[in-house]
C-alpha cells in the first residue's frame, strides 16, 4: 500500500523537524545564534488520469485529473537573521552588532569566516582575538603601555597611554554584508563561510550606509523564541502521531486483506 511509504515520508520529515527544534533550544543560550526553520516540499506526483487530456472522441477535457501524491521531503533548513537582544557584560573586548554585518575572523588555514559573536579578547601579543584564538580582520593591537581602550560606534578603537594626555587611534574594525546571508556555510563555533549562495563579501566601517554600529561592553544574545520553538515541538510531535496512525491503519487494513484469502 502507498500509504506506508507516504506515511513514512512524512515521519522522517517531522523527526526532522524536531531536530531543527531542538537544536534551536539547545543554543537558546549561544551568544549571536540565528534560529533554523525547516521548509518542506511535497515529491513527485503519480497521474492515474492526466490534467488536460481528451475524455472523449468530441474533444471533451478532462478538468481536475487524478493525481496522487507520494509524500513530501525536507527542502531547507533556513536561517532567520534577525537581531537578537543586547544584553550588557561591561567587558571591554564584548562587542555587539547593532544592526547589519559580521566581524571577519581569519581562521588559521588563512581562510576567511564570518561571526555576529563579539566575544573577543586580547592574546599575548595585544592583538584583538576570539575566544579560540583566531584574529578579527582587520588586525588590531593594543599596547601593551594601555591603560584603557575605548571602541566607538564606528568602530575606531581608542587607548589611552600611560603619561598622554590624548586618545590614540590604533585601528579600525570592519563589518562585512552578504547579500544572502542565509547562503552563508555554518561550521561551527559560531562562524561561517562564504558561499556561491551568499553572494560576495562587501566590508565597510561601522555606521556607514547599510552596515550597523557597533556597541561596546554588549553582546548580542540568541534570536531563539523559546515560546515559539515549543509550540514548534508539540505540532511536530503531533503531525508524527498523525503519521504513524496513518501507518497503523494501513497495516491493520492489509491485516483485513490477508483474512480474506
């Protein structure tokens, strides 16, 4: 019977949908975590009677046809890059995007990543880091004679030297678009890289047109909707019930064929 294997389609589909849940809630926590959504599209279709075809000698058509279905496939797991809540840590190296863009993080293939995570410090050399070690780009220093580093809204990164009077400028963090950042390749630890999908990178200082600001001592925390990715769970939960009913019926309707032979 078709409806096993319809019915099965659609379990698989909502254990993947409860995967995507969970995983949602899980990093409710994880600093810049943008939450996933699942999207599905229904397969290919069996035409037992063709939309459009002759009925009869005269010419008639045929109006609606028959066609059945053959179950439905996971299509996408989509990222919603919404802002998330700015939450105070009063670290000086804790940094928050407030509006568009990604910090540049070099990783140490050379190869170029992107993150919202602010979360950066400083490594033994004064330069600006994240929490693995990887340098933000552009590079910056601070001296190791600093007595306080300031990081403005547009980015530029002030310290004040022992014995001067004066800020000095020591660099100038960037932010990068994408123009389809769902396009960008999650790897982990909060980072991602540039794909064909996302389109090509453009970098741009903090506060010019279509890129965001930047706010110090802040960090940005998940966009995870805790209510929403539950609700989420106990419709997923439900459909596979569904599902599963559909493939209890079917066994006990070939049960009923077997009685008959």
């Amino acid at each position: 019977m078709r409806s096993l294997d319809i019915a099965a389609t659609g379990m698989i589909a909502q254990q993947r949908n409860v995967e995507v849940v969970s995983n949602n809630l899980a990093n409710m926590n994880t600093t810049a975590f943008t939450r996933r959504r699942t999207e599905f599209h229904d397969l290919l279709y069996q035409n037992l009677r063709r939309v459009g075809s002759t009925s009869s000698n005269a010419g008639t058509v045929v109006p609606s046809g028959v066609q059945l279905g053959l179950g439905v496939k996971l299509a996408a797991v989509y990222r919603i890059h919404e802002q998330g809540n700015l939450t105070a840590t009063d670290n000086t190296f804790d940094l928050a995007v407030q509006g568009k863009g990604l910090f540049e993080i070099t990783l140490p293939t050379g190869e170029a990543a992107y993150s919202r995570d602010g979360t950066f410090q400083l490594n033994a050399n004064g330069e600006i880091v994240t929490h693995d070690g990887y340098p933000l780009q552009p590079g910056i220093s601070v001296p190791d004679n600093a007595v306080d580093v300031t990081i403005n809204a547009a980015g530029e990164v002030l310290v004040k030297i022992e014995g001067q009077v004066n800020l000095s400028n020591v660099g100038q963090i960037q932010l990068t678009t994408f123009p389809n950042e769902p396009g960008l390749e999650a790897i982990g630890d909060n980072l991602y890289l540039e794909t064909p999908a996302s389109g090509t990178p453009t970098s741009g200082n903090p506060g010019d047109t279509d890129f965001g600001s930047i706010l110090q001592g802040f960090l940005e925390t998940s966009n995870v909707n805790a209510v929403e990715e539950i609700s989420n769970l106990i419709s997923a939960q439900r459909a596979y019930e569904m599902n599963s009913k559909v493939i209890q019926t079917s066994d006990e309707m070939m049960g009923t064929l077997n009685q008959l032979r």
